[in-house]
C-alpha cells in the first residue's frame, strides 16, 4: 500500500487514540489576538494538523515540516476548509527539508510544536536534536502516537509474542548508519526533556482495533508480519499459516488488536 494511502487508513484510529487531556492543558498557553503559529513536524498528509486545530480556538497558522514535497502538498490541500473550533481561520505554510535538523530559530516564531507517528522512525540523537530545538525556543511539544513495541491480540495465539519481538528488533534496525529508536523512542523523549529541567508529561494512546476496523486491522498486521519476517527469515515459513489464520479472522470480524502508543506533552 502506498504511504500516503496508509497515513489515511490510520487517520481516524490516530484521532481516537490521541490523548485530549493533553490538549486540554495545551490550551491556555494558546492566547492572543494575533494567529497562534503551530509547527507539525513530519506532518506527512496533515492528519494531526486537521485533528488539533478543530480542538483549538482562534486564529492559527500552521507549519507543516516533512521531507516528503508530495506528502507536504496533499496536507496543505487537507488543510482547505478547515476551520477552529470557534470558527476562526486557519492558515498553512510547508517546509520540505531534514526536520531533524532543525534549531531554535526555525521553531522561534511558533507557540506550539506537534508530532505524530514520528519518533520511532528517528534516532537517539535525531531526537536530542529535535529536543534541543524545542527547549531552546522556549516552546512547548506535543508528541503523539508513538509506538511502545506492546501489542495485544484477541483471540490470542502462541506465535504472536514471537512476531511481536522480531518486529521490535526491526524497529530499531539500523537503515543507511541510523539505528532507530523504534519502540524506544517515546521513552528516549521524554528523558532527553527531563534531562533538560523540562516538565513532561505522559499518558497511554492506544489503538483498540474491532470489527468496524476490519481494513486496518488486516493492513497493520501485514505490514506488522511482514517486519517480523524480514528481520527474521526463520519466521517465514511458520508465519504463512499463522497469517491465514489471523486474516480470516480479521476479516470475519473475530480479530481484535490493542497497539500500545505513548503521547506526550513536554513544556508548562
């Protein structure tokens, strides 16, 4: 399945997983009568974009941050129509270019910087980096959805905790000299925040896949197996009546499926 077509299947288990608390003590820090500028770093087709600014009132302008042009153009299209959670405009900018690489300067301007189902794919010290810009601009962050390497499936089987940890080490493979922090990242944040005297605070945002997410479901486990696999040959062989098995029940509507995610709020 293409990228951006994934980044739409998951859209809404994201927006439900999300923690709102969280945006709950976002708000006050969001004031003013001029737009509040809100930087999205790898915003890949504006899903937490479009989420958050409906939930925020008054004017916004937001800047979406992907390497990706085509990705950056269809979020900034999403964006059309999309309106605060008073009525009040919303406005978008792009940026393509290396988000890791990013400073202080580059984030100075905005009262907010956000994520989501971005830090597992950087590295240790991608994330320092990124933390580092944040802290030194004095803003705050909302990181969301960030894999933990937990997941639950119902019915269980007995070979699903030996997919679950050859996925895990493929998470932290190592792709052109990054080794990626993969399940380690939310973790990884938050004490590269703390190390820093910034407050952070962290809650559960798990997907609860069921029946009406029939889709999905069968689209993570596919791609969730076929990590497995191509971490661990040995696994190819025993996976393929595993994976009959765990599609055919997922498409009857028999699978369930808990991904463990972390959101985080450091700043305030």
């Amino acid at each position: 399945m293409p990228f951006a077509d994934w980044l739409r299947l998951r859209e809404p288990a994201d927006a439900a997983a999300r923690a709102e608390d969280l945006v709950d003590a976002v708000r006050p820090w969001l004031t003013g009568d001029a737009p509040i500028v809100i930087h999205d770093l790898g915003s890949g087709t504006g899903s937490m974009s479009r989420w958050l600014a409906a939930r925020l009132s008054g004017p916004q302008h937001w800047v979406l941050h992907d390497r990706d042009a085509d990705l950056l153009a269809r979020a900034a299209d999403s964006m059309t129509g999309v309106t605060a959670a008073d009525g009040a405009p919303v406005t978008v900018d792009t940026r393509c270019g290396d988000l890791t690489r990013l400073g202080a300067a580059d984030l100075s301007d905005g009262a907010l910087v956000t994520a989501s189902a971005l830090l597992d794919m950087l590295t240790a010290e991608e994330v320092e980096r990124v933390v580092a810009a944040c802290v030194d601009a004095d803003r705050p962050a909302l990181f969301a959805v960030s894999v933990t390497g937990r997941v639950r499936l119902t019915p269980a089987d007995p070979f699903d905790a030996e997919v679950e940890e050859a996925f895990n080490a493929h998470q932290r493979r190592t792709v052109d000299g990054r080794r990626l922090l993969g399940p380690d990242a939310a973790a990884a944040t938050a004490a590269a925040f703390a190390g820093r005297g910034v407050r952070v605070r962290e809650r559960p945002s798990p997907w609860r896949l069921g029946p009406e997410q029939a889709d999905l479901t069968a689209e993570w486990f596919r791609g969730w197996l076929g990590a497995a696999c191509e971490q661990r040959p040995d696994l190819v062989d025993p996976a393929r009546a595993y994976a009959k098995r765990r599609l055919a029940d997922a498409a009857a509507g028999r699978l369930g499926v808990l991904v463990e995610h972390r959101d985080l709020l450091a700043g305030g």
